[in-house]
C-alpha cells in the first residue's frame, strides 16, 4: 500500500517493486539483461523500479515487462487500496490512451479526462459496454473503476 501512496502522483500504475525483483530473479536476469530485453536503457532503469523510485511509463512498457519475465501484467501492479482505477484496467489491457480511445469511439482527451475523474455525469450504458469490451473487463467493472478515478 504505502508504494501505491508514495508515487500516485505520477501517471502510470505503481509496481510493487518486490514482485518485480522476485520474478527477475526467477527468470535467471540481470537488471541489464532484463532492461535489454524489454528495450529500456540500462539496468539502472530496472533498478529504480526494484527500489519503487520509478516505473514503467506505458502500457507497451510494462507489457514488455511482463512478457521478459512470464508473468501478467496485473502480477506486476502494485493493488490500488482502493480498488483499480480506469487507467489501471487500461494499463493492464495493454493499451494507450489513444488505442483506447479509438476502441471506444471518443477521443485521446476524453479517456485522459475520464482517468483524472473529470466527468459531468454517468456514462450511458452503451459506452461502459464498449470500455469493458476493449478492457476486458465487465461494465459494471468500469463504472466502479471510473468511480475511483
């Protein structure tokens, strides 16, 4: 929890630094070998994600991540207190915000106002069911995700 606290202020869900470690070392990597493979520059990088001073910055990131390591992408997340939020499903998913919002029938600007909670009213139905589809999730999912956002 207190990793999930101490770096919301960034965009990107947190890892859970621990698990990260865990698997690299069960999957036999150095943070350099580990970094080559999913296209980061240097070990130092992994390193401040093991340490929880930084994390993947996108999707594609963490997916990469996940892939090197043979591990999912929500094994690698630091569980919000609270539940995920929308930009936790999508990370998850595997998706940008414009991928997502291309999905869904909106704009890049739309899902970046949904994900900071900047919305006016409920989602009709038809849009929670389009967001569940693309995030692979259930609508009623998405509506307690945007809830927390």
């Amino acid at each position: 929890l207190a990793v999930y606290h101490a770096v919301t202020m960034d965009r990107a869900p947190a890892i859970d630094p621990s698990v990260l470690r865990v698997a690299r070392e069960r999957a036999g990597l150095t943070q350099l070998q580990l970094a080559l493979r999913v296209g980061v520059v240097g070990g130092e990088r992994i390193s401040s994600w093991e340490r929880g001073f930084s994390r993947p910055r996108t999707p594609a990131v963490l997916h990469a991540l996940a892939g090197a390591l043979h591990v999912t992408p929500a094994s690698l997340l630091a569980d919000p207190p609270e539940g995920p939020d929308l930009r936790w499903l999508r990370f998850v998913a595997g998706l940008s915000t414009a991928e997502l919002a291309e999905l869904v029938g909106v704009s890049p600007a739309t899902i970046q106002r949904w994900e900071s909670g900047q919305r006016d009213r409920p989602l009709p139905m038809e849009v929670l069911e389009a967001l569940g589809r693309a995030l692979d999730v259930s609508p009623g999912q998405v509506r307690e995700a945007l809830e927390r956002s």
